[in-house]
C-alpha cells in the first residue's frame, strides 16, 4: 500500500481515507494526513492500481486482526495525542515493515536488488518506496517542464495542496527534492488489479468442522478460510522445525564422531611421546656407560663428519630395540617433490557479461546458460505482453542466446528440470502431450530472432546471441 500510494505506515494503517474520484481509475480523494500539526487537506493522489483496488485492500487491512489490537493498544496509551499515536504505530511496525522492504525490494549484497539503493541509506525503511512512487506516478501522469513535474510530486507526496502556491510555499521543494532519487527508462503503464486466488470447498468430518470453528472464534479470524491456513502454516512451521531438528542431530553425531577421533589420535601421540622418552632414557644410560673413566684414561679424536654419523648410528639402533621393528635404515638425501601450483576459484557470477562471454572456460560456459535462462525469465516476467511474444525456455532458445554446445545446455536443463518446467508452466508454454519433458518444448511461430536480440540486448549487455545477430 505505500509503494502503490505513497502514504506514511500510520497513514495506511490508521489515518489515511480513500474516496474514489469520479472519471479516474487510477486516483483517490486522500484525507488523513499525518504530519499536518491540526489540519486536515484533502487532495486527489495517484495510484499505481486501480482505485478500486487499492480502497479494498485498505479496508480489508484495517480489518486484519492485528491491526485491530496495534490501533486499540496505541489510543489506549495516548488517548487524546494522534501525534504520540502515530510515532508508536511507526515504532511498533518499523522492524517488520523493514523486514519486508529488504526482503523483497533488495537487501546488503544483492547484486540486482528489484529497488537500488537511495544515495546514502540503507534498504530499511519505506522512504525508498515513497521516493520510486513519486517517480512512476510523475512519469504516468503528468507532462510538461521540470518545474511542473516538481510542483506535481509536491502535491502527492502532501508537502502542499494549495492550489496557488506562494513563493513561500514554493520552498517546501527542497524537501520533494529529497526524495527524487530515480527516473525512469520505459513508460510507466496502468496495471489491472492483481487477480484474486480461487477458493474451492473442502469436505469435512462434523467434529472437524465444529474444531475449525472453534479454532476461528479462539484466534478472532475473519472466517473458516482463515482457520485452515492458520492450520496449514502451523503445520508447515512444524515440519520446518523437524527438518532443523534432524539435520541439528545430524551435526551433533558427526561432531561426536570427530571428537572420538580426535581422542584416538591424542592416545596414539600419548603413546609415541612415551616410547621417545624411553628411547631418550636408554640413550642417555648408553653414552654415560661410553664414557672414559679415570682409570682407563683414552683420548678419542673424531672429526665433526664421523661424530654425527656414530650418533645417528646408535640412535637407530635405540628406536629400533624400542619400538621392536625392522631396523631403520640412516636416512638418505631427500629430494624434494615438487608441488603443483594450486589453481585459482574463479567466481564467473561476479564476472560481467562482457568477461563471462570472452571467456572460453568450461565454468564460463556454465554461467553464460544461467544468465541465458534468467534473462529470458526476466524477460517473460517484466517485458513480454502475451502469447505471441513470449518465448520458452528450451534447449534451441538457451543455445542460441549462449552460443554454447548443445550438450551443455541439455545437461543444464536437466539439472534444473523443476525450475525450466515451472517458469514454462507458468505462462502455459510447456508441451500439453508431454509436459514432464522440457526436452519437448518448442517456440511454433514465434520471431524467435527478434526476441532474442531484445533479451540480449535488455538483460545481457549485448554480449549473448551474437551468431543470430550477425
């Protein structure tokens, strides 16, 4: 609702009314506004829905359950300050609402967030989403100099309503000035109101439809509808809470699993640490017994060579009666093996279109068809019109569009087999015969030359389909 209208979260959720205008589908008569220290403007403001639309939908918010308790707490605390009201309903909102805004419009290290970034903010609050309203709405509605522009968004973001604005008044630009961060680059259009989900009935037992009941009247929900989703999500919120449990098991055993072997290891380190002090001890028993004694007065001349082979001598034979083993042989010279350098990881998705396609890499490759495939996604999605533009994703459109082998893209696809079959079912142009079979799909009469040329052009920097261009 602020994206499509442009309000303030107190403003959507407590103060905001909305009449329809006559003659115009997509504007409302607004009253409510938030930050008016007493009064009360009335203003026409575009909507990016249908006004229809967009009065349903905030009516049937005000009736959400806990919408209902946040405005009954809030006038509880502050009976008589609309002021302190409106703060609290903000502060009380923020951390969900923000959690949306990034959730869904872009968040830290999105490469492609749906919304970029105000200069200097964080993807955390709904500013974002008034300042890209005024932009669309601006683009849709109105004509004419800049100035005109400016004095236009002024009116719909409410910073005045007069209709003879004063040099005075004029000054509250500078504060629409702040929220003009985006422009546009393709003509804004008139959606129709998203189409609503189909509701089909369900047989149930007496006794469970009197528990659904009662389930509704203990949780305050609107109707039995409600019920079962409340009971359908409780329920997947269990099997995601097994699923952490299990693999929470999982970890724990492996990790038991490791520390065994880490005692074992310590052991056997133990157990070698005492043969070396053994060996220690014998050595140093022999080379006291070695040495002269007074009344066997010898002198032994050895050079610094013969000295170290004699102790490298007697320590092998120390180890060996040690340890009990095959004798050890004196070490001989070791020539060190050489290493091969180790390769470097390429990370190809932070690579650009550009050194991706320039690349003739087998990972390269690989890129090139998952940037093929979204951008015909991305296409489909956000471009194409209907039927006769849109274009399937198969085998010949992903090969074109990569300029990679045929193989390639088969094996890719089978990979991503649920992905290619459920973006295609979507629009209705997987193969009716034999839809399990991606391998099966095809473009019939379709310019697929000239979609391709506008997906690479739009989605792929121009790197891809440079065969069918040429």
């Amino acid at each position: 609702m602020i994206a499509a209208t442009g309000r303030r979260p107190h403003e959507i959720l407590a103060r905001a009314k909305f009449a329809p205008v006559s003659g115009q589908s997509y504007q409302v008569m607004f009253t409510g506004q938030g930050k008016k220290r007493g009064d009360k403007p009335v203003f026409p403001i575009a909507t990016l829905y249908p006004a229809s639309y967009v009065i349903e939908r905030l009516n049937w918010l005000r009736k959400e359950p806990t919408t209902k308790a946040l405005l009954a707490e809030v006038a509880n605390e502050n009976p008589t300050d609309l002021s302190a009201q409106n703060r609290a309903i903000d502060s009380r909102r923020n951390g969900s609402l923000n959690r949306v805004v990034r959730g869904y419009f872009g968040d830290k290290g999105d490469k492609a967030p749906i919304l970029n970034f105000r200069h200097g903010e964080e993807q955390d609050n709904c500013k974002a989403l008034r300042a890209a309203y005024l932009a669309l709405a601006i683009e849709r509605d109105c004509t004419g100099a800049i100035g005109s522009k400016m004095l236009h968004a002024a009116r719909l973001a409410g910073h005045f309503v007069k209709d003879a604005p004063t040099d005075r008044d004029l000054q509250n630009l500078v504060t629409t000035l702040g929220y003009a961060d985006y422009y546009l680059t393709k003509p804004v259009g008139f959606p129709d109101a998203p189409s609503k989900e189909k509701i089909s009935n369900v047989r149930v037992s007496s006794r469970d439809l009197e528990a659904i009941r009662h389930l509704q009247e203990e949780l305050n929900l609107p109707n039995q509808q409600s019920a079962i989703t409340y009971l359908l999500e409780s329920f997947n919120n269990r099997l995601d809470t097994a699923k952490q449990l299990q693999s929470a098991h999982q970890k724990l055993a492996q990790l038991e699993t490791e520390i065994k072997e880490l005692r074992q290891s310590n052991n056997q380190l133990e157990d070698i640490n005492n043969q070396l002090d053994i060996a220690n001890k014998q050595l140093t028993e022999e080379k006291a017994a070695m040495e002269p004694t007074a009344h066997l007065p010898q002198t032994v001349t050895l050079n610094v060579t013969e000295l170290d082979s004699w102790l490298e001598q007697k320590v092998i034979e120390v180890v060996n009666k040690v340890t009990q083993g095959p004798a050890i042989a004196p070490a001989a010279k070791s020539i060190p093996a050489k290493v091969a350098p180790i390769k470097e990881e390429i990370d190809w998705q932070a690579k650009t279109d550009a050194e991706v396609w320039g690349s003739k890499a087998t990972l390269a490759a690989v890129e090139k068809i998952r940037r093929s495939y979204q951008a015909i996604c991305l296409y489909n999605d956000t471009v194409a019109t209907g039927d006769s533009d849109r274009l399937a994703i198969t085998n010949q459109a992903l090969r074109d569009l990569s300029g990679c082998n045929g193989l390639l893209v088969r094996d890719w696809i089978e990979q991503h087999k649920d992905e290619v079959i459920s973006h295609n079912a979507k629009f209705s142009m997987e193969n009716k015969k034999d839809p399990g079979n991606p391998a099966s799909y095809a473009n019939k009469g379709k310019d697929t030359d000239k979609i391709l040329l506008l997906i690479n052009e739009e989605f792929l920097s121009g790197e891809g389909f440079k065969a069918g261009r040429n």
